[in-house]
C-alpha cells in the first residue's frame, strides 16, 4: 500500500494509528478485567489496489461483552492525480456498541483532511451513546473532553449538539456530543497536540466508563433489551440518512462498504423504522425505504455484512439520484468541502 507523502498526512497517521493500538489494548484491559475478554483482530483493505492508499480495521468477533466494535484507520490520497481536489484524508473512526443495554457506545473520529489548494483542516468528535443513560456516565465523559478541549469544548458541544440533533425524531442520538469541523489555526504542532489529547480522552474514559459497567452486571429486563434494540435502530437511521462522513465515503468510493458501515449495530427494529419514513422530509423517505428493503425480513433483522452492502449500494443509488438531498443532512453549523468537491 503506498502512503500519502506529505509530511502532514504521515503526521497524521501516525497520530491515529497510536490512538487506534491505545483504544484496542484499552478496551481488551477493560473487557478482560470483568472476566468477559474480547480480543481485536485486524482486516485489511486498500483503494485501487494500494495505489490509493487504504486502511485496517480492527474488530472484535462474537463476544460477550461487545455487540459490535469496529476501530477503523484509514488513509485515502491521490498524489498521483494533481487534478483532484482531495489531496489526501487521514482519519480514526471508531464504533463501539457494548452487548449490555447497561453499557453505552461511543463513536469517536479524529481526521486531518488535505485539500489540493492548500487547505487542510481537523475534524475531531466524540460522543457517548446510551441506550440507557446513566447521568454519571454523561458527566465523566464530558468531563474529560472538556479537560482536554479546553476553551474550545464550549464550541464543540454545540456544534456536536446541532450535528447529532435528529429533526424526524426530535431528539439527539447521543446523550454527550463534541464536533469540532474544520479545526485549523496558524500553530500546526497545536492542533496535532489537541486532535491526540481529545483522542486520547475520549479512548481512555470510555474503556474506564465500559470496564465500570460491565464489572457492575446490571440484570437486563426485556424492557432494557427493546429500549436497547429501539435505540440501535435509532443509531442506524441517523447514520445512514444524517450522517455526512458515512454519505461521503460511501459516494466516492465502493471498496469499503462493509468498514465504512461498522459503526452499525448488529440488530435493529424493521419495523420501527419503516414508521419513521412519513417524519422525513422528501425525498427521504425514498431513502427509508430502500434502508428497509435492504435488511433481512426478520424480527428483529440481522445487520450482516450482506446487508451492510446493500445498505451502502442503497444510499449510493439514492444520493445519485437526488443530490440535492445531501443538503438535508446533519451540519455543525461549519461549511466544509461537499462531497463533490473531494472526487
């Protein structure tokens, strides 16, 4: 696999590929502590045969403490194709869904994108997401990226609040949000300290917040699996009709479907979304429907690897056919690059 050669872009890699071994062997610790151990496995993928660059993901298989677990790295670049826009994007996107409804998931994200022009820009998230929020939790979390963020966590939890925020449900998906889009000042040095020091924060509580959890073995009612299962439909929803970064990745290339969709849980409620399609606003609910044709007819239906490729060839189909749809996903309040812009 050939890597990007400018010395941001290594920088970079370097960065999330540290944050990647850290949150594995962190989360194998937590998992190990509370007799339930889960070990982490790299799968590999490049972009037009290494030429491209590509990435590994590290995932868990079927454990009793994780549902799902994906820590992807990735670098995309083509510095043999000057008449591209996108130089080069590096990033860490990481999904944990605990199999406890007791325990939450996170999503955390830390990229350096590169832009032909000369631009280039962070964006760095992280956020806590409960099916049963537990306010102690929430606290911690958002305490520790505040610590880490500094003066500029005020701002990223408002952008990460108005990112999340799911207007056909009236709700947010997680209980904490931080989102920094398009985060560059004059001191680069200053701003790869502050992408490792929120990734650092972020990775370490929460593998503290699911080693807790776990070591508490709450005993799981019915109630707390349907709310489990509603909130995983939830997660999927906003992910796949909201979410810029997952739409983006899957336009421009088709040679990660199953990585790029790892954030997804591994069972979600059919029939409760196929309800949401008369919430959103057209022509999403073409969108909706495809999603549900997409996944096994079954209750509740499987999230496989086959269904992740047809869910991502479904959104795929939808955004060809109605671009002006990309307007009606989830912003920051920061404009960035569209996904045109990076082809």
């Amino acid at each position: 696999m050939i890597f990007a050669a400018s010395p941001g872009a290594a920088r970079a890699l370097s960065l999330v590929e540290r944050l990647q071994r850290g949150f594995a062997a962190a989360l194998e610790a937590a998992t190990a502590a509370a007799g339930q151990p889960a070990t982490f496995a790299p799968v590999s993928w490049v972009r037009d045969d290494g030429r491209h660059g590509g990435g590994t993901r590290l995932g868990t298989g079927d454990v009793a403490a994780i549902d799902r677990a994906s820590i992807n790295v990735s670098q995309v670049h083509y510095d043999d194709e000057p008449a591209r826009a996108l130089a080069s994007a590096t990033a860490l996107s990481t999904i944990i869904h605990p199999r406890s409804p007791h325990a939450p998931s996170v999503h955390i994200h830390v990229s350096w994108t590169e832009l032909r022009s000369g631009r280039a820009y962070w964006r760095i998230m992280a956020d806590l997401n409960p099916a049963i929020a537990n306010p102690d939790d929430t606290a911690g979390f958002a305490a520790a990226l505040r610590a880490a963020a500094g003066a500029l966590y005020d701002e990223a939890q408002a952008q990460g609040d108005r990112y999340f925020f799911i207007p056909a449900l009236g709700r947010h998906r997680g209980v904490t949000h931080f989102y920094l889009e398009d985060h560059a000042t004059a001191d680069a040095a200053a701003d790869l300290a502050l992408a490792e020091r929120v990734g650092v924060a972020a990775t370490t509580t929460y593998a503290r917040l699911l080693g807790a959890a776990l070591a508490r073995a709450t005993p799981i009612t019915d109630a707390d699996r349907a709310a489990q299962l509603a909130y995983h439909t939830l997660y999927l929803f906003q992910v796949l009709t909201l979410d810029r970064g997952t739409t983006s990745g899957l336009l421009i290339h088709d040679q990660n479907d199953v990585g790029i969709l790892g954030s997804l849980p591994s069972h979600v409620d059919r029939a409760l979304l196929a309800s949401w399609r008369a919430r959103v606003p057209a022509p999403q609910e073409r969108l909706v429907d495809a999603l549900v044709a997409a996944l096994p007819d079954a209750s509740p239906a499987p999230v496989t690897d086959a269904a992740k490729l047809a869910l991502a060839a479904a959104v795929r189909r939808h955004y060809q056919a109605h671009p002006e749809a990309i307007a009606l996903q989830a912003s920051g309040g920061v404009a960035v690059p569209t996904v045109a812009n990076h082809r």
